[in-house]
C-alpha cells in the first residue's frame, strides 16, 4: 500500500487526491477546470438570480444548482467550507442524488458529501442562499500513483522576436504518444482547441499557450510563450515635404534622441503609434507600432491610422483644454507638414484650436498637441519591405558560447550584450561566450546597407551543488557541478549521487545510456516533486569524466531504520517478505515484523516475484507518496533477489578450499573488493560460500 489515507469501496483499496477547486472560475457562463485531475464544477442557473464569486466567496441564491464532473468517473467525496455563522451558511446546500451522496457530519461552516464507491458526477441544489469560501473535490485515483505529462516545449523560446521568413512555431513534448492542444490568443488550451499536428507561422504577435494529454496520465502544466512580431523594412527619414506621398506609410518618432524606444502617440494615455528611432532609420518595429498613412485633402494632409488602438481612424486634436490625440472614422482635422534639411517636422492641425501642433512630451514619454515648447518630432517612411542584407542569426550552446552568423556573403558583424540596439559603432564580431544571463543583439552591415537587428536572450543557469540543489529547490533551470556518479537508469529515469550524501532521481528524455559508476561532469536541470519526491527535471547531461566505480547500496536489515535514510537512497533491504500486492503496490516485512510500503515503478522494467512464500534481499531506493496533506514513506524497487538461492554465482568448484583466494560478492551477485562499507555480502572461497554481515 502507498498511502497514509485511503478509502476502501468493494474490497478494493485507493489512494484519494484533494483537489481545491477554483471557484472564481465558476459563473454562469464559465466553468472550474482543474486540467491536472479532469475536474469540471459547472453552475446551472435554476433561478433569477446569478450565481459570481465576489469578497473570496461564491455566492448561490435559491434554487442554483452546482454539478461537478470527472472524465475519470473517480468522485469520492466534495466537501464545501464558508465562513459565514448566521445566515447564508452550507445548511441549504443538499444533494440533489438523494441515496446516492450521503452526507457526513455537515455543520452551517463544514459541509462532506461521500459515495460508496467512485462516480462520474456529483450534484447539488441549494433550498436556501449559500456563500461558499472553499470547496475541495476528493479524487481516487485506483491506488497507482498517476503520472503526469510532460509540459509542452514551445519553440521559438518566451520573448523571441519574429518576423516574415522567421516566424515558425513548433510544439514538442517528451511524453511519447501525447497530444498537444494550443492557443494563440492567451487563453488557457483545453481539448477542445486546436491540436498541434505540425509547426505553423504567426503573421504578428501573440501568446501561444499548450497543453499536452495522454490516457492514463494527468494532463501536462500548461507551458506559455509570448512572441513580438517586427515587421520587416527599410525605413527613411524624412528630410524634405517632397518625400511626402499620399498613400505612403509614415511613423512619427521623437527628433531629438539618437535612440527613443517605445515613444507613442497617444489616446487617453493609451498607445495609439508607437515608433523606435534609431539614427536614420527605423529597426524592425513590432505590429503594435500604428503605421499613420498620408491622406491628401487640400492644402494638407489627413493622418490616418491603419492599426494600433486608432485603427481606421483620423487623428485631430479635439478640445483646447486638453492636449490628447484623438481619433474619428471621419476626417475632424487637417493638418499641414512643414519639414526641414534635417529632419524636424512641424505638423500642425488648421483648426481654431490653440493645441494644434503635434510634439513630444520626453516627460510623459507620448506624443500630444500643444500650442507651444515641447520636443521636436521626426517622420520616418517605409521605403522598402526588406533590406538586401539578411538578418544575422545568433546562437548560444549548452556552454554558453555564443556565435552570430549571416548569409550575406561579406557583411559585416556587431553585437552589444547591455540590450542596446547595435551600430558598426558596436562591438566587431569574433565568438565569444557568457557568464550570466545576457541579451544579445545583432546587426549586419554590408557597405552603407544594414540588416534587421537579430536578438537572443542567453539564459545561465545558475550554479550549484546537489545538496545545495535539493536544499535551495530552485524553480528555474540550474547547473549542478559534479562529479556526480550514476547509480542506475533505465530510460527516463536515472538515480544520480554526489557521493558525499546527497542522491536525486533525474527525470524526462536523457540523451544517453549510463550504467552504475559512469561520471558527469555536471548536469541541468530544474527542481520539481512527484507526489513529494525531490527530482532533477528535463536533465541535460554534461561531459563523462572517468568512472569512479560501481556504487554499492547500504544494507538495512531493520525496516524500522528506514525514515532514518534521506530520499532516493540506494539501499538493500534484507531479507524481507513481501505481501499485499496489487498492482503496483506491496508491503515489505522484516524477521522483526517492521513493515514498510512499497512502490513498483512499471518504467524500470522489473516486476515483483511470483513466489512470495520466501523472503529477498530487495535492492532500491527510499521514496514518499504525498496526496496533498498526508506523507507516506515507501520504497521503489529495482532488483529481487530469494534469499535462500539467488546470489548471482555461477558456479563453485575447488579440490582444495584453502588454497583458494577468497572472494566476495554483494547480494545482488556483483563481484566488489573486500568490503568496507557496511552490508550484507557473500564470501566464497573454492567451493564454499557464506554470507557475511558487516
């Protein structure tokens, strides 16, 4: 058994999950979906009034109903909590499936509704109003500790730049077998969204959302990404009113600054047009920046707006009293365009109003009219799609040496490392490499032509040692230094030691086969928990150093010294009986009648022996089972080994003991040195073996 709590219906034994349900989620409209579990709480409307969620309570009237569904038909129990004393308490809410939810010991703050055995749904329906501040859903999951899905790999990665020729999506996962569902609008995917079949292109920015699912596991974390799409092209200062053409494309940026990053023109301090200057031309700006196109009317020109909060409409400046920017499906304003040798722009509204005159405010960082003093502002205009020298590419590998590469034959490479935009006044290419998270940015030169600014954040990870890894339980990817030994993997899975006390188990798609004594020299990874247990997850394996030699478990012959031992131990446990077994489950017993769970990870290929009417000396590694609020100690194994037969010697045979050299064996049949750490061994000497506790 691997559970501390656990509800028997027909015999059967299993292992229950809670799972707090998030009632701001729950309206009329909407639903509470727990993806993880395949929880869904819905709220049917029975009366006039409407359920919401409002001061950390949801709030039902007379006659609403609640129904809350499983795809996994395994609903043991609901329970409800409120912390109102008088009235609008859980004394209203009753089962709406009279003889089959039983109520429990409910009290106007507490309220347990339970089955005899797991079902699909449960429903309620309140005789009088009720506000809800907890409800909890009681899952049985079949006594199997259920895996999850491994989160989706979205690539490009979060805060890339896209742009045409450079615009692909992909979605992975390392689940063999999911099915990945994603959103491009930020919302949460569900299995109902679009199915990932094959990589796809963005044509502007967007928040990709995936989730992958697989039967039998829960559903993958939800993994996000957020992507700013620069359009491409070649940008111009204006410099005389001749280069002003109807129909073309302009944006307005601030005059004085060599660089101003995201300037705007705004609608009640709202971006309307967004512009980066940068010398005489204008780098990739995103699909936020508003494009103002020149409309002739007259003696002057309309502004109008082709995207951006304004899009469609014309700017004019509409009160005295106030200095916003405003826009109108019809043409309110019209403006004349006075521009000088070099590059300031006088555009003023012909209205009678005095704020008439478009300028920069460097302050607020906006673009507004004002009848005098603030900064001078600049046109620039779109005067090609593309520039003839390619956008350079930028990559860093697992060592964090950085290379940028360009197909333009004989362009020239710079880079900055602070986020400055680069020039050829910038740093001249040569490979380099990083120390910490830093972001890179690229352009290429070819004569006076230039490239698209390439950008690449190269993430670090931070530094640390394993038991500085396990203590520190770090979120985020992370190095941890070796030499770390392996002790045993088998596919996904892999058990790793420092040597010095500390063991992790690695899990997700390792990129080799390591047997028990291979090194490495460090690995990546981030810290997750598995129903409690601590692991390196997504490891990335660095160099092999020399083989230190094959790990040795510990022996423990009493079972009542297991808490004693940190998580994933390596240990043998000797010799033990094994019964109750179901599935995966089992309980292990020592010859003092200590017992301790156990826990078969189907994944390592081994399964537990058929004849339990004698006992083994058990090979594996300290585990915990956690539901969320009760902790069980449980033991994974990962070899058997019968006690009275089973020592992994082949073959004895001497005409004369004595003379033979004596030889010692561990448990499990592996030849070792004489022995020096503590356990239980097999000395042979000619034809004579015995087993030795040391």
């Amino acid at each position: 058994m691997i559970v501390a709590c656990v509800s028997v219906f027909s015999g059967l034994m299993y292992a229950d999950t809670d799972v707090v349900i998030d009632l701001s989620g729950i309206t009329q409209k909407n639903a509470s979906t727990d993806v993880n579990n395949g929880i869904t709480v819905t709220s049917t409307r029975k009366s006039q009034s409407v359920t919401y969620y409002t001061g950390g309570q949801l709030r039902f009237y007379k006659g609403d109903g609640l129904t809350v569904n499983s795809i996994s038909d395994n609903i043991v129990k609901v329970t409800f909590t409120s912390a109102e004393t008088s009235k609008n308490t859980l004394d209203g809410l009753i089962s709406d499936q009279n003889g089959v939810i039983a109520s429990a010991g409910n009290t106007a703050q507490h309220a347990e509704f339970s089955v005899s055995s797991p079902v699909d749904q449960f429903s309620f329906i309140n005789t009088a109003q009720v506000r809800i501040n907890t409800m909890t859903v009681t899952i049985a999951d079949g006594g199997t500790v259920t895996e999850t899905v491994a989160a989706p790999v979205i690539s490009p990665a979060d805060g890339s730049e896209l742009s045409e020729g450079n615009n692909t999506v992909t979605i992975g996962c390392d689940t063999e077998g999911a099915t990945v569902y994603y959103t491009i609008d930020g919302s949460v995917p569900t299995v109902e969204s679009d199915m990932y079949s094959a990589p796809f292109q963005l044509t502007s920015s967007a928040t990709v959302k995936a989730m992958a699912v697989k039967d039998g596991m829960n559903n993958s974390p939800v993994s996000s990404v957020t992507y700013v799409y620069r359009v491409q092209g070649v940008f111009s200062l204006v410099t005389s009113e001749d280069e002003l053409v109807a129909g073309d494309m302009y944006i307005i940026a601030a005059a004085e600054f060599d660089m101003a990053m995201g300037n705007a023109v705004k609608k009640n301090n709202r971006p309307a047009v967004a512009a980066v200057k940068f010398g005489n031309n204008i780098e990739n700006p995103s699909d936020q920046v508003a494009w103002v196109q020149l409309v002739r009317q007259d003696a002057g020109w309309a502004l109008k707006v082709t995207n951006g909060d304004l899009s469609g409409q014309y700017l004019y400046n509409p009160v005295n009293d106030k200095n916003y920017l405003e826009g109108a499906t019809e043409i309110k304003a019209v403006a004349t365009i006075v521009v000088s040798d070099a590059g300031v722009a006088t555009v003023k509204f012909t209205t009678n109003i005095s704020k008439n005159w478009i300028r920069y405010n460097s302050s607020g960082d906006l673009f507004s009219c004002y009848g005098s003093g603030q900064s001078d502002i600049a046109l620039y205009r779109k005067v090609s799609e593309t520039s003839a020298v390619a956008t350079p590419v930028i990559v860093a590998d697992d060592e964090n040496n950085v290379t940028i590469s360009c197909e333009t034959e004989g362009a020239l490479l710079y880079y900055t490392i602070d986020g400055s935009a680069p020039t050829d006044r910038s740093i001249p290419y040569q490979p380099f490499s990083v120390d910490r998270t830093t972001t890179v940015k690229a352009i290429a030169y070819l004569g006076e032509e230039s490239s698209a600014v390439a950008t690449l954040e190269v993430k670090v990870p931070e530094m640390m040692s394993l038991a500085e890894f396990l203590d520190q339980k770090p979120a985020d990817k992370v190095r941890v230094n070796g030499p770390l030994t392996v002790i045993y993997q088998n596919g996904d899975y892999m058990y790793v030691t420092d040597g010095q006390g500390s063991n992790v188990l690695c899990f997700g798609a390792v990129d080799d086969v390591y047997v028990n004594g291979n090194t490495l020299q460090y690995l990546y990874g981030r810290y997750d928990e598995f129903k409690g247990l601590p692991e390196l997850a997504g490891p990335v394996c660095g160099p092999r150093g020399e083989d230190a030699g094959e790990v040795e478990p510990q022996t423990v012959t009493s079972l009542a010294d297991m808490s004693r031992y940190a998580l994933n131990s390596y240990l043998t446990l000797g010799a033990v009986g094994i019964s109750g077994v179901k599935e995966n489950n089992a309980v292990f017993t020592d010859s003092d009648g200590n017992t301790y769970n156990a826990y078969l990870n189907s994944n390592y290929g081994v399964a537990y022996p058929d004849d339990q009417t004698v006992r083994y000396y058990v090979t594996g590694f300290t585990s915990v089972y956690s539901n969320g609020k009760d902790v069980s100690l449980q033991f994974t194994p990962v070899s058997f080994v019968d006690e009275g037969t089973a020592t992994g010697i082949v073959e004895i045979s001497s005409d004369n003991d004595a003379e033979c050299e004596t030889v010692w064996f561990t448990i499990g049949g592996v030849r070792v040195e004489s022995p020096t750490v503590s356990g239980v061994y097999v000395r042979v000497q000619g034809s004579r073996a015995e087993k030795v506790i040391l």
